[in-house]
C-alpha cells in the first residue's frame, strides 16, 4: 500500500484552477520532494491531503484512507509542519507539544522532542510570542514529531533557520526515514531538497511537469554532467563523441569537456581519455537540482497546466483551532 495516492485531484476556487489533474504516487518509506514556484498548488494539495479542503474533482489517498472519508484517522497518523507556523499566541511551546500529545493520545515526552528538534528547555516554558522565526520552526517541528507519525509532512522546513538548523532538519528525515516513515518535503532551498530525496516531482500552475529521482530527472533533459579532464596532450575528439549516451565534445586550451547525458557515460569517456593522453586533473560537473527546475518550469518537459495556489488556505494555526491543529501534528495547540 502506497503513502500518498493522488489520482486526478482538483481544486478550484470560483474561476480560477489551483490544483489541475493531478496524479502521484508516494510510496512507503519514501523521502518525497515536493518542488514549484509560488502558486504552483503545493499548499493546496497538502491542505487536500490533510481535509482542510475538498477536491473539487478526482480523489486522494493517506495511508490506505479516502481524504473526504475519515480526516481524523489520518490526521492522527500525520505530523506536519505548514509554512509559516506561527503557534498560538500567549501558549508556551511545552503547552503546544503537550496538547499534541494528549490529541494524539501519544506518549512522547516533550524534554525529549525539544532535544531532539534543539531548542532550549527554558525557551520552551515561555509563550511563543516573542520566538524567533527559528525557533517556532523549531516548536513545529517537535509538534509535528508527536507520536511517531507515519507521514511527516514539511512544507518549507528549514524557513528562518540558521545553518545548523538546517543540517538538524536534514538528519531528522533521514532518521525518520530509517525508522520507516514517509517524508514528504518542500523547500525552495533546492540542494536541500537533493541532498535528502529519494524522487522529486515538479509543479507549475497546478499541474505535475515532472517526477523522478534527480538522477533520472537529468537524464531526460539530457543534463546529466559535464567531465572536464585537464590533459598534457588534447585527444581526438571523435571517438569520444561517439561514447553511447555523450551529447558533446569541446576542446579549450589543455581540457577536454565532454557533456554527459546519462550517469553511465562518464567512466567510458574518462577510461579513453585515459588511455589517449596524460590526464592531470578531473572534475564532474553534475546538473544542480536547481539546473533542473528552471529547466522544467521554463518549458522543457512541462506537463501543463493552469491557475496557481490561491486557496489563501494555508495549514496555519489561528486561535481557537488548536484541536484542529494538534490532531494534524503540525500546526500548534
């Protein structure tokens, strides 16, 4: 059984189309990028996924459960942490983490999730109001670890955190990988998203352009790297260009460049590099996550689509919803 499966989903508000036709799947146990630019449907789909909204057509899968179904099964199941969390004002982040385990009916101890997400024990007793945008990215983090969730879901995680912040959230995924959870994780910090991913898919205007490992990802577009050898002697160049899966030979001064479309191209073209001259230096070239993207959503290989994430729906706390909020996992208490 699948983690996520999302077959034809739209949402519409009145004239204009936030989420188009959308089909994926999401396996169990998989670290899942999510990527797209502002309005691209991101937060509209989780807030489908989570029952803060009704498809407009198609349907949505969690765990084994339809979204329109039984919302509180799959809450109980999910941690999330939504953009822009902001907690509830005059309550502590003990208060906010207590409130998700009582909802969650977990046992978790909260000293213990505050180590873990590092934020400090006698911040946590003071009201959140006055945190750091760190800091409450901290608090939500712990909220949405509550009960060892099966699916944790993290929409821009590492927003407002320092270097070390983000390091933290990125050993957090892989654990909570290990332990056999489903990670689903948007960011606009694109190497983020690559170092952690197992596949990544692409939204633009609602619509999925693209989803696949990053290796694969570079293979389609055939930007897969660049091997440039420094050499004492400059080879020829055909026998090179004739290397299965190299879309390219250039020659400059004492290096040789030679475009690499699939990964599996790279150690031919060195091996006959090698044995034509003197090579004193190498470097691999791999096209960035962010090469990829602007490729993707400036047309190449885009799927379509129309209308943008406009729900003005986002998964954030306000007063008097707390219960909401901890039965997600995510958004305070």
């Amino acid at each position: 059984m699948s983690a996520v499966e999302i077959d034809g989903l739209t949402k519409r508000f009145g004239d204009v189309t936030a989420v188009d036709d959308l089909s994926l799947t999401v396996e169990r146990g998989e670290v899942f990028g999510v990527l797209g630019p502002n309005g691209a449907g991101k937060s509209t789909t989780i807030n489908v996924l989570l029952g803060f909204l009704e498809p407009t057509a198609g349907s949505a899968r969690v765990l084994g459960t339809d979204v329109t179904e039984d919302v509180q099964r799959i809450k109980r199941r999910v941690g999330l942490l939504p953009e822009a969390f902001d907690g509830v004002p005059n309550v502590t982040a003990h208060e906010h983490v207590a409130a998700a385990i009582e909802t969650k009916d977990a046992d978790d101890d909260p000293a213990d999730l505050f180590d873990r997400v590092g934020l400090d024990p006698e911040d946590a007793r003071r009201p959140a109001d006055d945190y750091s945008k760190g800091m409450h990215q901290r608090m939500g983090l712990a909220i949405a670890l509550v009960g060892e969730p099966d699916l944790l879901i993290l929409d821009e995680p590492s927003s407002g955190l320092d270097p070390n912040g983000v390091q933290l959230v990125r050993e957090i995924v892989r654990e909570e990988a290990e332990r056999g959870a489903t990670v689903v994780f948007s960011s606009h910090i694109l190497d983020e998203v690559e170092r952690v991913s197992d596949r990544v898919a692409i939204l633009q205007d609602g619509a999925l352009t693209a989803v696949n490992s990053v290796e694969n990802l570079r293979a389609d577009l055939g930007m897969g790297a660049v091997v440039e050898a420094t050499v004492d002697e400059l080879p020829e160049t055909d026998p090179l260009a004739a290397v299965d899966g190299v879309t390219d030979v250039t020659v400059a001064d004492s290096t040789v460049h030679v475009a690499c479309a699939t990964p599996r191209a790279k150690m031919p073209a060195l091996r006959l590099i090698d044995r034509a001259t003197t090579v004193a230096d190498v470097t691999i070239e791999e096209a960035s996550l962010e090469d990829l993207f602007e490729a993707y959503t400036a047309g190449e290989g885009r799927a379509g689509g129309r209308g943008g994430d406009r729900s003005g729906g986002e998964a954030r706390q306000t007063p008097g919803s707390g219960e909401r909020a901890a039965t997600a996992g995510g958004e305070g208490a």
